[in-house]
C-alpha cells in the first residue's frame, strides 16, 4: 500500500470509528460481556477474547499500569453491596 493510500485508510478508519463512537469502553464492555458461541471452539473462544482485549488496549494506547487500573477498580464496583454503589 502507498502512503497516500495508507494515510486515506487510516483517516477514514478513524472516522468510521469516531461516526459509530466506538471507542476502549466500547472494547472494554465487548470484552466483559463476551458470551462463547455454539459452535465455538475453546480455541476459536479464547482467540476472540484475546483479539477483542488487544482492541481494547491499543485503541486507548493503555500502558500496564493504567490496564492493573482499570481492571481493579471494575472488579472493585462489581463486588460492592447495592446500597454501596450508589453512594460511589
């Protein structure tokens, strides 16, 4: 591919992205509502968790600690009593 046509992809695949506001939460809810499907293989599973995880990640440009962050602090409001969560 030459630049031009590569610089035309790359703008045009941030504004697909930006026009259906897919964004890292929206990764970030696909990877933690992902459901297997029926036919699915535990390896065809684990490649779409993975591949779905790595979108996540790369599209907020996370470092470790930010991904440790984030998946603490979801961890930590899921396991809060109801009454709690509405106080935070």
């Amino acid at each position: 591919m030459n630049p031009d046509s590569m610089m035309n992809y790359i703008l045009l695949k941030q504004a697909v992205l930006r026009k259906y506001e897919i964004n890292a939460e929206t990764y970030r809810q696909q990877f933690r509502s992902l459901e297997t499907d029926i036919d699915e293989t535990l390896q065809e599973l684990y490649v779409r968790l993975k591949d779905i995880f790595c979108k996540w990640v790369v599209f907020d440009k996370s470092t470790k600690e930010y991904i440790m962050e984030a998946m603490v602090l979801e961890q930590f409001l899921r396991v809060l009593l109801p009454e709690v969560k509405t106080s935070v």
